[in-house]
C-alpha cells in the first residue's frame, strides 16, 4: 500500500466518490458523453466535455454551465474544454442547455464530476513535552489558548460548559454554564471576543473575553450543525461533522464560504475541533485517533498526526475519543486531550 493511501486510511471514514452523472429519462433526447468525462479529475487536469444526441436531432446551440455559471456557448453540437485552476475539491455540477429543433425552451442535461487532492500527505511525528492531568467529567469541544490561560468547552446537555482553567494543575479561574437545553461545541477567540457553537440547536453565542460576560445570541444563516472552531485573525472557520469547514465573518457571524477537505482522492468526513497552527487548519476526525493538517485555501490534507499511541495512555475507564487541540505560541507545542480523558499532553511535531 502506497504511503499516502496508508495515511488516509488513518483518517477515515472517507470513501471514494465515482462520478454520478443524472442518467436520462425515456424523454430526453441528450445526454453527456460520459466516456469523455472521468469520475475523478486532479486540479491541474482539463474536463473536456460534449454532448450525446443519439437521435440526430437538429442542434441549434448548446450553452454550457459548471456549478450554474456560464462557461462557453457553442453553435451546433460542438464540446466544451474547461480547466479546474481555482475549483473547490469536491463535486463539480454540469450543466448543459440544447436547444434543438428551432425549439426556444431546450433541453436540460445535467451530470457533475469530482476534483480530488493531488497532495499525498506526509505522516508527522511528535515527541511527548508534558502531561498533566484533565478533568475526567469534561466532554470535551473546544480547546484554545487565549493570552496564557487554557479555555476547554464541552458537550451533553445540562453539563455544558466552558471555563478558563490552570492547565498546569486543572486549577478552574472561571466557568460559564451553558442552559440545560444546549449541547455546547466548539470555541474560538477573536478580537477580544468568545465564540461558541452547539451542536443541533443552530445557535450560538458572543462573550467579551476578558469577563466572559454573554453579549449576543446568533443563529446560523445555514442549516448546518456545529462542531469545531478556529479564526486565523480575520474570518473564522468552523466545522459541521462533514468534510465541508465554512467560514464564517466574525462581524457578522454570516457564513460566506466552504472549502471540502480531501486526502488524496478521499473525502475526508466527520472533521471535529479545530486548531489555527501556522497558517494550517489542524482537525480532529471524529472517532479517529488522528489530526489531519489541513491547508485552509484548499482543503487538501498536507500531513498526518497520528496519534494512537497517546490513547492508549489513557486509563480513565469512561473515556472517548481524542477531541481537543490548543497551540501555545509561545512555547510553539501543540495541546491535546480528549473527552473524558484524564491526561492531556503537551508535545512538539515535526516531519
């Protein structure tokens, strides 16, 4: 097995997607030629596209469409070439409008194919710095450093919290309770303010950051569930349990964009918290024992943590899955622990 296809069996979850174009009803009279299209392209590759008339209608103009934006319009049956620079990884939607006959209304074709990651990641490794204990209660979302306190949000209704805690000691500063009615999620600080999410509610909440005082109460303009938090300075980036992380104006709290996140030709689902290292988006994957280093322009993953062997240092006997990742900037180590865990580790990576 090839190095890159070991590390995203390390992430999944994830299968390979083929192409899946909209086959014809008993009423249409085109359709694409799908052996011209493949079902996965890389994004350096050109999909060159054409149309099958199968009953030799007369074509007047096909205009031609990728994810409802006008491409090319051609006389006749005449194909289309377009090249994937700029695409989201991810399913890419076809569109194609025949008018044939001297009829004014046309046909609709529609198919889509698949852009995958040309990165093959590189597997990390790490060497272990610290470990201090965790509060074996905490079900824990979020995990980030705001100046030199660790802040930790967790989940479960009526046990949903987040707090500014020692991380040294586990020595709790302050914790703000969530409402029984909330599953709490992720958070993330930016310009001196607390984001949270929860999970099935479509709600979250502002708090000032230095008292934690609660400021706003917003509701997500996209019906996605919350999962894991970032910003790198200006936009947040949040997670929703797919292989999609949105962005999401912290001015706002609008969402204004995607990016799918991708391993080789694998669509890499379930990502949970997240962690800003570097200009990279560091992910949990939800029941995996690894992080995926994310690049945030693109959704490729560059590189693997793998990190099975700290689980099993685990003994709290309630114990679940690795959820939690912090970068303290100053000593340049990553963070991590997991829900119900009773160690957390500090520790460095490297290639």
């Amino acid at each position: 097995m090839k190095k890159h296809k070991l590390l995203s069996v390390i992430l999944l979850g994830a299968s390979i997607f083929s192409c899946d174009h909209n086959k014809k009803n008993q009423e249409s009279y085109f359709g694409f030629d799908e052996a011209k299209i493949k079902a996965q392209y890389e994004p350096s590759e050109t999909v060159n596209v054409a149309i099958l008339n199968a009953q030799n209608k007369k074509i007047d103009s096909i205009v031609y469409y990728v994810n409802d934006k006008n491409i090319a319009s051609k006389k006749s049956a005449e194909g289309v070439s377009f090249d994937l620079k700029g695409k989201k990884l991810g399913y890419q939607n076809l569109k194609a409008l025949v008018y044939f006959d001297g009829d004014t209304a046309g046909e609709e074709v529609n198919g889509r194919v698949e852009v995958i990651s040309d990165v093959q990641p590189k597997l990390l490794s790490y060497t272990v710095v610290n470990t201090y204990p965790h509060d074996t209660k905490s079900f824990t979302e979020g995990l980030e450093f705001f100046r030199d306190t660790l802040m930790e949000s967790t989940g479960q209704k009526g046990a949903s919290y987040f707090r500014k805690i020692n991380y040294k000691t586990g020595y709790v500063f302050k914790q703000i309770n969530m409402e029984p009615q909330y599953f709490g999620e992720g958070i993330t600080v930016i310009g001196g303010k607390i984001f949270q999410l929860t999970w099935q509610d479509n709600t979250g909440f502002v708090y000032n950051a230095n008292s934690l005082k609660l400021e706003k109460t917003f509701h997500y303009d996209k019906k996605i569930e919350g999962w894991g938090m970032t910003n790198d300075g200006k936009v947040i980036y949040e997670s929703d349990g797919t292989e999609k992380i949105w962005m999401m104006d912290p001015a706002t709290q609008k969402i204004s964009d995607y990016i799918n996140v991708y391993s080789g030709s694998n669509k890499i689902k379930a990502i949970n918290e997240l962690e800003w290292i570097n200009g990279k988006i560091y992910g949990n994957i939800w029941q995996k024992d690894a992080i995926a280093v994310i690049n945030p322009a693109t959704g490729a993953v560059e590189s693997v943590l793998n990190l099975a062997d700290l689980r099993k240092q685990i003994t709290a006997p309630d114990a679940e899955v690795l959820n939690g990742i912090a970068y303290n900037p100053k000593t340049k180590t990553i963070f991590v622990t997991g829900k119900y865990w009773d160690k957390m580790f500090e520790i460095k990576v490297a290639e």
